[in-house]
C-alpha cells in the first residue's frame, strides 16, 4: 500500500518548489515518487489535497530533551553565566520520575511538531531508552565538562559509560566536549585521541556569550567568578590565550570530522574568516538557536554575517530551560521577523537538508527525495503567493 499527498506548494529541497506537486509515499514512510503535474492536480484514488506548504520533516540540529522538566523554571534575559548557576541549583532537586515525564512528553511534541530528526546534548543516559522507542530518530551527543586538568580522566570515564548505554540500544552517539570555557586542555587532547565510533560528528557550544571571550582574551568577566566562588573550583591553573575561545580551542577539534558550532551569538567577522582558513567548509556548520539567544542574551547572532560568507546554517531549539516551545517552525518565525530579507526556501534547508548532513545522516533525511524516509509536514496559514511565514503559520504531521 501507498499514500498520495499533495499541497499548494511542495519544497522538496533537492529542486525546486513545485506547484500542486504530488508526493506517493510508502507504507513505511519511504518516498517512492515526486511528480511534477504542471500545477494541475487531478483527482485520484489515495490522494490527499492540501491547502499549504508540504515540506520534508524537520531537523532540530541541537537540543537538551533532559532538561524539558525545567520549562519555565529559570528567568529570561539573565545572562549565560546566571543561567548556568539556575541550572546547576535546579538539578539539585529534581527526581528522575519528573525529568523522564517531561521529556517523554516534549518527545511526543516534537514529533507532531514536524522533527524527524534531533541532534540532542545528553549528561546522562536517562533518556535513552525514550530515544530508543522514539517516532523520531536521535543523534546523541554525550557531553562532557571539566574545567581542571584533574578532572580530565574522571570526565571521560563516565562519559564512556553513558556512551555506552546508548551504544547498547542502538542510538547513535558522539562523546564531545561542551564548551570552550568548561573544557581544560589535557581534556580536549584526550578527547581527540577517540576513535571515530565514539566521535564521529563533534558538536560544542560556541561563543554563545561576551563573557565567554573575555575570559580567554583577558581572564576577567563573569566566568572566573562563577568557577571560584559558586563552583569552588581552583582556577590557579587559568592562563588567558590573549585570542577568542573559538581561536584558543579550534586547533584541538579534528578538521577531518564534521563539526557543529552552537549558537555563535558573539561571533565577529574575524573569527568568521579564521574558522574558514582553518576548515574545510563542507563539514563545518553554524547551528543557530534565536529562540533561546534571545531568551538567555536578548541578542540574536549575526546572521548576515554568516550569509555574506556562505557558511552551512542550522537550526536547533536549545532546550525547554531556555525556550518556550521546542518547534523548528517558531525559530524560522523569529528568523524572518529579524531578518525579512531570507526566503522561505533558504530557511527551510537550513531547518531540513543542512541538519540531516551536519549529523552524517542526509541518506534518509533533509529532503523529498525518492529512497529517503524523511518524514512529511504541511505548513498551513503561510502567504502561499509570496512563499513566507506568517504568524498565523503552523504545521501539521501528515507522514
């Protein structure tokens, strides 16, 4: 058995938008054809009509589903280094019983939401076996901190362990550092030493606050503050690199994985221009979050920026500590609202085809394209004349 859908417009990604097109799809979910009817559609037996935007599932290219109990729990416009302290106290309290409620539930919301896809940060292993019945397919990355050199063994032990949980139950999963200012040295050379089944795609947090960079350049801000006094860490060690924290840490991310910077809400054309020189540009790609910058910073990145220069954009949620939804569809409505000028079309294979390569999996997902299994979703309530979101848009599941 098959299905037939068609809609106003069809983008399938891998050619162009197509009026009144036709999609037949496979009981399993698999694409057997997309056909081009001139922008006449007839009807026919299992066909579905609808008025709207069918486009690929989407791919959330960065998110934190254990964190979903904390939804509302942490006050916007803080700061990056204040929202990390509300959520080291948060964690305190919390039972597993709540955490896997919420994320059990947020799994179910995303699917309905339109994601096939999500590249998802895990400190633990509780979600995995949520991951492991999910509708939707996960790529797993296990993350891990330590700020002192001493720390580095601890780290990666347990890092290896939950590894290993998701290795058991068939989830693919990379162990990755978190970010620039939480990683010591002797950490990110331990890490680079896996081999590719425990790291074949590399994800970390990058320049997502001032702070960040003011640390490496000259050791002053936040940060310093935040490890010796409500972290108690020893700091003794910290010596300032004088250059950016994307310029300090990138020679030890391996040029030859594919690389996923998150957030880059502070990114300046500088470092733009090194990260160039310095990667290969096919496996190098910007994973944008507006919803949660603007919730954690009040700042979105600068985009146009990232567009002059070509690079392979993203799009991810963050988490619901940091966002009021964990829909792809609202982070492309805050993109066009902020930035007017970005086609549909453009938005969408940032949200859709760029996500599926960035985490090697492009082979099922990203795009209509026949042999793929990407999943299905109709935008409805867009300006279906000019191609744009409004806000009355919304999406529906239909495969």
């Amino acid at each position: 058995m098959f299905r037939k859908y068609s809609a106003t417009w069809i983008m399938p990604l891998d050619r162009p938008p197509i009026k009144n097109g036709i999609v037949v799809v496979d009981n399993d979910g698999t694409i057997l054809e997309v056909i081009d009817t001139g922008g006449k559609v007839n009807e026919q037996e299992r066909l579905e009509y609808h008025s709207g935007i069918l486009v690929p599932g989407f791919v959330n290219a960065h998110c934190h589903l254990e964190l979903s109990w904390m939804k509302g729990l942490i006050p916007e416009k803080i700061g990056l280094v204040s929202f990390i302290g509300e959520i080291n106290k948060l964690r305190k309290d919390v039972s597993e019983k709540d955490v896997l409620k919420a994320a059990r539930n947020a799994d179910v919301r995303m699917y309905h939401d339109g994601i096939s896809l999500t590249g998802d940060i895990s400190n633990s292993s509780i979600t995995a076996d949520i991951k492991a019945k999910s509708r939707i397919s996960w790529y797993n990355f296990v993350e891990v901190f330590g700020f002192h050199p001493s720390r580095a063994d601890r780290a990666l032990d347990m890092a290896m362990e939950i590894w290993g949980e998701y290795n058991r139950l068939g989830l693919k999963a990379s162990i990755v550092p978190h970010a620039p200012y939480s990683v010591s040295e002797s950490l990110f050379k331990k890490l680079d030493l896996l081999d590719d089944v425990k790291g074949g795609v590399v994800s970390i947090h990058n320049q997502e606050s001032h702070d960040e960079d003011r640390f490496f350049k000259s050791g002053d801000g936040r940060l310093p503050f935040h490890y010796s006094q409500n972290l108690g860490l020893d700091i003794s060690h910290w010596k300032p690199t004088g250059q950016s924290s994307l310029r300090s840490v990138l020679p030890y991310l391996n040029s030859n994985k594919s690389l996923l910077l998150v957030h880059n809400t502070f990114m300046e054309e500088n470092d733009l221009s090194y990260l160039i020189k310095t990667r290969d540009s096919e496996n190098t790609y910007l994973v944008l979050c507006p919803a949660a910058n603007l919730y954690i910073e009040d700042k979105l990145p600068p985009l146009d920026l990232f567009r002059h220069y070509r690079m392979k954009i993203c799009l991810g949620t963050d988490s619901l500590a940091s966002n009021h939804s964990l829909s792809i569809l609202n982070e492309m409505l805050i993109l066009q609202e902020n930035f007017p000028d970005i086609h549909l079309s453009e938005m969408l294979s940032w949200a859709c085809l760029n996500g599926a390569k960035a985490l090697g999996m492009e082979h099922q997902f990203g795009s209509i394209t026949p042999g793929k299994k990407p999943g299905l979703a109709l935008i409805k309530g867009a300006d279906l004349q000019e191609l744009r979101l409004t806000k009355r848009s919304s999406v529906k599941r239909l495969a």
